[in-house]
C-alpha cells in the first residue's frame, strides 16, 4: 500500500493543480499510484483535504461504464471520482476559461439519491438501487483534457485525479422518472446549435440504473455509502465533446429535458 505521507503529496499535488487551472503536469513519479486502490485513496485524501479547508461532498460521477472506454482508458471496468458541492451548478451555466482549462462537455442522466444507500449482502442491482432515487434529469459533465499528453497518464493517475471531472450542470429535476424507459431514452449533444453525437440510456452498462447499482456497491466495499441528497452522473451516453471559448453545448435526454453550458 502507499504510504500515507505520499498520498497526502499526492492530494495535495493535484489539488494544487486545478486551483491553478492551468495545463496538468502529471504526478512526480514518486507520487503515482500503483494500482487503483492506492489511487482511491489519493481521492478520498483530496476529498478530506477539500474538507478541512470547508468544501463538502456533492456526489459522484461514474466513469469509463463502456468496454470501449475502458480500453482506451486501461481498466478492468466503470471508475469513480468525487464532485464537490460547490462543482454542481443548475442549468443554464456559464463558466469562463479561468474556470475551465480545455472543457469538455458529456451528455449523461444524473440523479438524486433520496435515501441513504446501505451496503446489500449480494450487491445492489437496478431494482434494489431505483428505491433510492428520487428524480433524474439530463446532465451536463463539464470534464477536461487537462493533461497535454493523456496517453502517458497510467489508468491509477486518472482515477486518482476523478477521472477528470470538474463541475455538473444540471437539467430541471424529473421526479416522475419511472415514466421514462432509462434504456431506450436517446442523449444528444449540441455543440453552438450543431448535432455532435448522440446516443441511449442503455449504452452505460445496459442501464443507468446498472451503473448506480455498480457504485454503491464500490462505496460499500470502500467503507462508504451512497447518502440522500448528492448527485450521481451515471456515465457519458453520448462521447465527449470539446466546446470552445464562445460556444454552448447543450444536452438533452429523452423525457428529462436539457442542460445547457456556455463557455464565455
């Protein structure tokens, strides 16, 4: 296992970074995680760091839920990272390049958990976690390609540093979403009024409600839970697209309206 005075180099190396919101340098490679659990530890000190400093826990997002992408990202499945409640925004958001540092727009359904989510002696599934979700709505993950060369980033770097998430903007709550077929729901992205991709809700692991199940069972084995009222993107229905100073990126999914970004 790392020890713990480099996990708190290592926080405090990445937190040092997006403060400065500027091009990444990647960890020293003394600091690196060797494998994931070392880097959800890097994570939780950030997130503990954060803490002290007066920042709280907004939720999480789900990453890497395709087989696609995780082989261009090099792990053995779905991965998660922390999003602070001061990173999630309502819809219309703007942001400003001194905010962002190569933002990234991804189409996604989050949703709000209404009650806390305690660990399941066989692991949760889509029935078991849709208890625990009190609305969903279209979602805007505000990533970034922070680092000039990603390719040299090892896949325990990536998760160390939240899978490159900075903030959500969130479309209006639907708390009538058991009326919308989550699989078949078609995400789309518009980037300055143009059609960039899209895609359906069953293309993150089948379900989102698959990759919701998926994570409170991580947090479980990680000592944690799912609590009421945080915010979970469930993964990119549709692939990441870049939006450029000037441009709005809208997302919408199919019976949970839209969200809407402009970078200024």
């Amino acid at each position: 296992m790392m020890p713990d005075e480099k996990i708190n180099a290592a926080a405090r190396h990445l937190i040092a970074q997006r403060d400065a919101v500027a091009p990444y340098e990647r960890l020293p490679e003394a600091l690196r995680p060797a494998d994931l659990d070392a880097a959800y530890a890097v994570q939780a000190q950030v997130l503990h760091l954060r803490e002290q400093a007066g920042r709280h826990l907004g939720g999480w997002k789900i990453g890497c839920t395709t087989r696609q992408m995780q082989q261009i990202m090099g792990l053995p499945g779905p991965a998660y990272g922390v999003v602070l409640a001061d990173c999630i925004f309502t819809s219309p958001a703007e942001f400003s390049l001194a905010y962002t540092v190569a933002p990234i727009a991804e189409c996604e359904i989050a949703m709000r958990i209404a009650s806390d989510v305690p660990a399941r002696k066989d692991g949760h599934d889509a029935a078991s976690i849709a208890l625990h979700v009190g609305a969903c709505m279209a979602a805007i993950e505000l990533a970034e390609a922070r680092y000039p060369d990603r390719k040299l980033l090892t896949p325990p770097e990536l998760v160390a540093d939240d899978v490159f998430q900075r903030a959500i903007i969130l479309g209006p709550e639907v708390t009538a979403w058991r009326d919308v077929d989550l699989q078949a729901a078609v995400g789309r992205t518009m980037i300055a009024g143009e059609l960039v991709g899209e895609g359906k809700g069953r293309d993150v692991m089948d379900d989102p409600l698959n990759a919701l199940a998926w994570l409170a069972d991580a947090l479980a084995q990680a000592g944690s839970c799912l609590k009421a009222g945080q915010i979970v993107l469930t993964g990119a229905i549709v692939n990441a697209a870049p939006v450029q100073q000037g441009q709005t990126a809208v997302c919408s999914v199919d019976g949970l309206g839209a969200a809407r970004l402009t970078i200024v």
